[in-house]
C-alpha cells in the first residue's frame, strides 16, 4: 500500500490487496528526513550506504541525522562506485562486519541500493556475490532495509535484487533473494532536484523500458500489468515536464512514482531483449545504462510488434496514457506509443546513433552474441537468436529521427 505523507499527490494503492507484499511504499516531500521515525521498527545499528555525489548534495546528512536523533547508531559508506563489482561490495561489508549492524539504508541512485543490497547478502551469508548470482541462494535471511532513492529510473527500491558486476568480465550478476526487497521504500520528490539533467534523462528513460518490457515479457501477469501500466502512464505524461522545469515537484513526484512502479513490475515479472542488448554496451563500451537501453529499445519495440498480442499492449499503454485518442486502432496507436519513445530521447539529449557510444559495425556481431547469453533475452515475448539481436543492433541508427510507416 502507498501511504501519501503529504497533499502533493493523491493517495493511491501501490500494491493490490490480493497482492500482499512485505513491503512499506510511503510517499511525501520531505518524507526522507523521517527515516529515523520508520527505522526504529527495524533495528538499533544502521549502515547507510551512498556515493560522493549523493554526500554533496547533502542528503544523506540530513538521514543520518533522523536517524540518530531516533536513538540509532550510524555507519556510513560514502564509497559506492558506479556499476558496483563484487570487490567493490565485498570491501564496503568487510569493513562493518564487526559493527552489530541489524538494518541497512541504501541512499541514492541504482548503484547505491544495488551496493546496499549487495553488502546486505556479504554481512549476513558471507562468500562473494558469485555466490548469489540467481535467485534465492541465501541461506540466512538478510536483514532489513530502507531505500530511499534518489533518481526515478532504476525501481531499485521496489526489486529483490541486486545487480552486481563481475570483476573479471564486467557481467552483471542478478543477486536474488526475497528478503532482499527493501522493507520500507520512502520516495521524496525533494531528493531528485539535486539530479544533474543527463542523469535525470538517462534514469527516465531506463524506467520507461522497465515499463514497457515488463508489460510484455513472457512472465507477465495481471499485476505486473496494473504496475507497468501505471508507470508507463506517469512517466510518458511527466517526463517531459520535468525536463523542461526542474523545480515542478509535482512532476517530479510523478516520475518518482513511475519508477517505483516499473521496479514493482519487474519484479513480479522480467525484462526483455532491450535490457539484454544494452548491458553489453555498458560492459564493453561503457555507455551509461540508461543511454544504452534507449538506444535500443525502438528496435525492439518494432521487433516484439509483430507478436499481435503484444502489438495489443502497446496499443493499450499508448491509449491509456493519453498518446492514442481512445477508438485508435492497434497499429497506429503503437507508431504513437513508439514515436513518442523517439521523440523523448531526442528531447532528453542521449545518443540516437552506435557511433554516439563509440560503437562500430564490426562490433556488432560479438555485441549480439553477448546479447544472446544475457538472462533477460530469454523473457523476450518473441524468441531472440544471436541473429535477430544482430538486425536489432544494425537498425539502431534507422531510429534517429521520427520512424513513420
């Protein structure tokens, strides 16, 4: 259940009542400077867990002191790298292991929640994240946790699992477990100002592919429909009003909540061939995450079209967010669903062309490979073969501008 800590934003169920899950979503401005009143439920010994950046702007200050002014001892990590290996995470836990910590509070973007997750797997079960690398390998409960995010794009806060690479071939290892869902997932409009504008585009478009893969791929079910559906809806109508004014926090709280609910549905489901083709560019390329997946996805939103049940769920995303009048047939609605994809890449000023991310045409064939071997191009909705990622690929540029039929 979402529970709405202020007026800026109606009250609104974020998990169904026949969907019970062992999880708080809370909303509000400011809400994030209540930590210390929520975490008193979880424990005495808090780690919190953010980067540099998030210090800077002043954040997780302002936690820490909520926190301790609830009577909780803090530790804090600010060393969270981007794109966190197991090293990484292993070296973070190493150095609290001795620190009778009972809960973990993860601050900041992907990478921070995705250490936080991680380091909460090394504390309580030991070993590396190889170790996880699946779902369900804990043997021990992990312990309690509070995500506070703050970019909307990832879903971070809404998902059992921690994406960590591994050191020796930059793959990234899907660590599952469900315990490792965040107990409590505050969402505070106000921790996303300090976004610079290339992560707040980069972010918002990931969540718009979490978004429409999820609605599509072949674990989709009726909840993680009603999620995707809703996340698509708020960040197709609110994206670009963030873009174009920072301050509107109302849209902003949108776009917070469009990501939450696309973790929501990933996490009741899967992603597809996007996120299969972009994790390659990243590992091999080191495109950030966002630009990757955005490169890709008009590809296979054309691709997965050809399937006319998931032709159909475009055409109803496209319809319920407003992008298609209401009697719009299936094939137009989809060119509005995906020109409005194109056009909202082009708005957010990331790359459009392989060659924007250093990547050549003879690049392309061991790309597709790696693609092929990604866990997520299994959930696809239509079979992709090393091939079929290939044309994918080779179609990228063809998308730079409006695709018309």
């Amino acid at each position: 259940m979402l529970e709405s800590l202020d007026q800026t934003f109606p009250d609104t169920q974020f998990y169904s009542p026949d969907d019970p899950v062992d999880q708080e979503v809370l909303y509000g401005l400011g809400c994030s400077q209540r930590a210390g009143e929520f975490a008193t439920r979880l424990g005495s010994h808090a780690l919190v867990v953010t980067d540099s950046g998030i210090m800077a702007a002043g954040h997780p200050q302002k936690i820490l002191k909520s926190l301790q002014s609830a009577g909780i001892q803090t530790h804090l990590f600010d060393g969270v790298m981007e794109n966190p290996t197991d090293t990484s995470v292993q070296g973070c836990a190493a150095k609290f292991k001795s620190d009778k910590i009972d809960f973990i509070v993860g601050v900041g973007g992907g990478s921070s929640l995705d250490t936080a997750k991680g380091v909460n797997f090394i504390l309580t079960n030991g070993g590396s994240m190889n170790d996880y690398w699946g779902v369900g390998k804990a043997t021990i409960p992990l312990l309690p946790m509070i995500a506070i995010p703050t970019t909307g794009g990832t879903g971070s806060e809404c998902q059992s699992y921690a994406l960590i690479s591994n050191d020796s071939n930059h793959r990234k290892m899907a660590c599952g477990d469900p315990s490792a869902l965040p107990k409590i997932t505050l969402l505070d409009p106000e921790l996303t100002c300090s976004q610079p504008f290339s992560v707040c585009a980069a972010t918002g478009m990931d969540a718009l592919a979490h978004a429409l893969e999820s609605a599509v791929c072949t674990r989709r079910n009726a909840s993680s429909h009603r999620h995707a559906k809703q996340s698509f809806c708020l960040l197709a109508q609110n994206l670009e009003r963030v873009w174009m004014d920072p301050d509107n926090l109302e849209a902003r709280g949108k776009v917070l909540l469009g990501a939450a609910h696309a973790g929501a549905a990933i996490e009741k489901s899967m992603l597809g061939a996007a996120h299969a083709l972009a994790n390659p560019l990243t590992a091999r390329k080191g495109t950030i995450h966002g630009q990757a997946v955005s490169l890709v996805l008009p590809g296979v939103l054309d691709f997965n079209k050809e399937g006319a049940d998931i032709l159909s769920i475009y055409a109803e995303l496209a319809r319920d967010a407003g992008l298609a009048p209401s009697g719009c047939g299936n094939e137009e609605s989809f060119h509005l669903l995906l020109n409005k994809i194109i056009n909202l890449r082009q708005q957010a000023r990331l790359p459009e062309r392989l060659s924007q991310v250093h990547c050549k045409l003879e690049d392309l064939t061991s790309l597709a490979l790696e693609a092929s071997e990604q866990w997520t191009a299994s959930f696809n909705p239509l079979p992709v073969q090393k091939d079929d990622l290939l044309a994918i690929y080779q179609s990228v540029d063809s998308y730079s501008v409006q695709k018309t039929r």
